[in-house]
C-alpha cells in the first residue's frame, strides 16, 4: 500500500515532466537537409566556400562576367532562390554590358544553413561572394522583399564596395527606432491578422517561429501558407509567373526552419541600429540609392517605405501608384529598374 500510494504521489510529477518533453520536442525544428550530405538535396550548381565553410550556390546570366561593364548582385525575396533574378531583357544587357549575379541566401536552395545568421552577417556574405568571383573593387546592388530589407545592412556594413543600389518592395521590421507611432501603426494594420500574429511572434519570441509556423491550431504566416487574401488586384494578375515556376520547389527544400522561419527572426528581429539613422553612402555622388514601392501593396505595405525616403532625402523614391507586391515581375519592369540604377534615370 505504501508503495502504491508513493507511486500515486509520483504521478502529477511526471505527468508535468511528459508534458514538458513533450511541449519540448514539438518547439523544436527538425534539423535541415544540408545540400550534398546524405538525405540532403544534390548540389548542381556552382558555389563558393565562405571563411566559415559555409557554400553559398549562385547562378549567373547577362553578358559573361569578363566582358562585363556593369556587374549587379540581386538577392532575392522570402521562399524564393537563386533563380529569381530580375529578368533583364537580353537586348539591354548586351546594350549596357550586363552581368548579373543570384545566390541562394543561407538555408534557401542549395547555400548551406547558417543558424548564427543576423542583419550583419549576410552583407559580409556578399562581400565574399564578390571577392570569391573577383567583382571588384565594386559592384551594384539590387534585392527585393526580405532581399530588399538586407540592402540597409549592405549600405551600412560594405558601403565601400557598392556602386548603387536598388531597393525593390523592402520588408521593413516595425520596432526599428525613428519610426513615429502613428506610422507603423497604420502600416502593421495594413496586414491580415493571421500575419500580425506571426510576425509579432517572430519578434517578441522567435524561439516559437518554427511552432507557431507548423501547429494547426492558429493560423501560419499568410504567405507560407499561401493565403491568397495577401494578393492586391495587381498582384493576382501576374501571380502566374511567379507561382507556376518549375524550381520553385528548391526554396524550402532544406526545411523550412533555416529558410522561412530564419528569414522572419532576422528580418523582424531586435536590431542594434536602424537604417533610418544611416548616412548617405555615396556623399560624393559616385553612387545612388534607389528604392521602389507599390502603393498596393498587401503583403510588404508601403508606408514604412513611405517614411523612410522622408528621413534620408539621399534616397530616391519611386512609388507606382497602380503596383503591388510582385511588380518587379510585371514585363518591362526589370529593365526599368535596372535603367535608373545604372543610368540615373530618375
């Protein structure tokens, strides 16, 4: 009796203790599929090893890097890879001499995970990337959604190798300081719900990114869940091109964690700095900074971008009236971005 009674005693102890494991396991993210390691997807691409080991897998396309007169790094957006890469015409990258250069970022494609990933660290990438493939002593810049918020830590980290840069559609983070209230109020009501959540739990508690992303008891982020209410009329008319591409499934085929999940944890993270406190990186006017919006855009909204080309007049601001989120997709729109970039088209 005694014994049966201990044990009775035991059973609210381990229950918590089940519990806990349990709670534990379903927290953690599963461990990526590291390209070129058993289980991990095959690597077909070209890549360069980094200081750390890491590879990053790129692809290029424009006129060959030797013969090259203008030579752009793009970096691409959220669940996207290597291969969404402007699609300059063939006809002005032949007129102007142009090189462009993708990769995939950390954990997307087939670049190697990297879960010390921050603002800073993906900027010093590229620098290496650049050196590996010898772009120097600079290059231009474009990147667009989460490839355009990492464009502020280029201009803060590698001023000193850029020739421009082009902003396109930029994730902005809300707890960046200089903001006033009113401003990312009114651009964090601008989300559907189910993303305020996710987002909000990307910052205040990324330790949960991956839970709240994968359990089936809320609604995940709107657009890895593929909630077509984040898609402006804009949007829904060119959908197609980017929705039905063939590789689209190399994006998260290392897991979503390293990928998605690492990419809202950064990108919506505690930053020591704001690019709101950065000063013109090309003061003698040997470079420009570019940024670009759409006004109807649902899924990035466009008034922190708004403010931000308020507080640094060195920014040169296009916002398109009648565009949404994808517009660096629209026919034609890669060739005027690239124009102003390279050209000074204002």
């Amino acid at each position: 009796m005694q014994a049966a009674g201990g044990i009775a005693r035991r059973l609210p102890r381990l229950a918590l203790v089940l519990l806990l494991a349990l709670a534990y396991r379903q927290l953690q993210a599963p461990p990526p599929k590291v390209p070129g390691t058993p289980g991990g997807p095959l690597v077909t691409s070209p890549r360069v090893r980094l200081q750390d080991g890491r590879h990053l897998a790129y692809y290029e396309s424009g006129v060959p890097r030797e013969e090259a007169k203008h030579k752009i790094i793009f970096m691409h957006g959220f669940d996207s890879c290597r291969y969404d890469v402007l699609r300059v015409s063939p006809e002005l990258a032949q007129e102007l001499g142009i090189y462009l250069l993708s990769f995939d970022r950390p954990g997307y494609g087939e670049s190697d995970p990297h879960p010390a990933r921050t603002e800073k660290s993906i900027a010093l990438d590229i620098e290496q990337l650049a050196d590996a493939l010898e772009l120097v002593p600079k290059f231009y810049l474009a990147g667009f959604s989460m490839g355009g918020e990492i464009m502020w830590s280029c201009l803060k980290y590698i001023p000193h190798r850029l020739s421009g840069v082009a902003i396109l559609g930029p994730v902005g983070n809300y707890w960046w300081s200089g903001f006033p209230a009113n401003v990312t109020r009114d651009a964090w009501n601008v989300q559907v719900a189910q993303d305020k959540w996710a987002v909000g739990v990307a910052h205040h508690a990324p330790w949960l990114t991956y839970w709240w992303n994968t359990q089936k008891l809320f609604p995940a982020s709107s657009v890895i869940s593929f909630n077509p209410a984040i898609l402006s009329r804009e949007d829904m008319a060119v959908i197609p091109k980017f929705a039905y591409r063939t590789y689209a499934y190399q994006a998260r085929q290392q897991g979503e964690h390293e990928s998605l999940h690492r990419d809202m944890t950064v990108g919506f993270g505690k930053w020591s700095w704001s690019p709101l406190e950065l000063e013109d990186p090309f003061p003698g006017g040997e470079g420009r900074v570019h940024m670009w919006h759409g006004a109807e855009d649902l899924i990035v909204p466009v008034g922190l971008s708004r403010y931000i080309s308020q507080r640094l007049p060195w920014v040169r601001y296009h916002e398109l009236p009648t565009a949404g989120h994808l517009f660096p997709i629209v026919d034609g729109m890669a060739d005027t971005i690239v124009k102003s970039l390279l050209l000074g088209d204002d």
